[in-house]
C-alpha cells in the first residue's frame, strides 16, 4: 500500500518534504530515498533510525515501515 509521509530533516538540512512511497520499504531504503530525493551531500549517521514523531515511536534500519505502525500522514524523523 502506499503511504504520504511528511519527512523532517532537522538534523540535516532544517527542511521538510511529503513523499508518496511503499509502506513495504525498510528504513534504511527509506533514508536512500530521502538522500536521492533531495541530493543530500551529508554523511548519514550510523545504524538509519528514524523516529514516528507523531506516535513517538523508533525504528531501525532493517526494520519494514507499514510492518510497525507507519501509516498516512505520520510524521518521520530521520535521526
């Protein structure tokens, strides 16, 4: 299924994106997208967390987004 997103960069770049992707993505393909999307020159933090800001919930890398709660209109922060 697909989800619409809102993406907080905060830590990287202070912006904010919507996307429109898969719920069947893992975090760290996720975080790929997010970097390709937006031409990310930074280096990624080690181990691609991301936080579910508005269900305050964390996930890891290799864990699937729609498999753990991620639905439309979350609001994700790449940590």
């Amino acid at each position: 299924m697909y989800i619409k997103v809102t993406v907080d960069l905060r830590n990287y770049s202070e912006k904010e994106i919507d996307l429109r992707l898969s719920d069947q993505y893992t975090v760290r393909k996720f975080i790929d997208i997010v970097w390709e999307v937006e031409k990310l020159n930074q280096q990624r933090r080690e181990g691609d967390y991301i936080r579910i800001e508005n269900k305050a919930r964390i996930l890891a890398g290799d864990q699937i987004l729609g498999d753990h709660g991620v639905t439309n209109g979350d609001r994700l922060v790449i940590l």
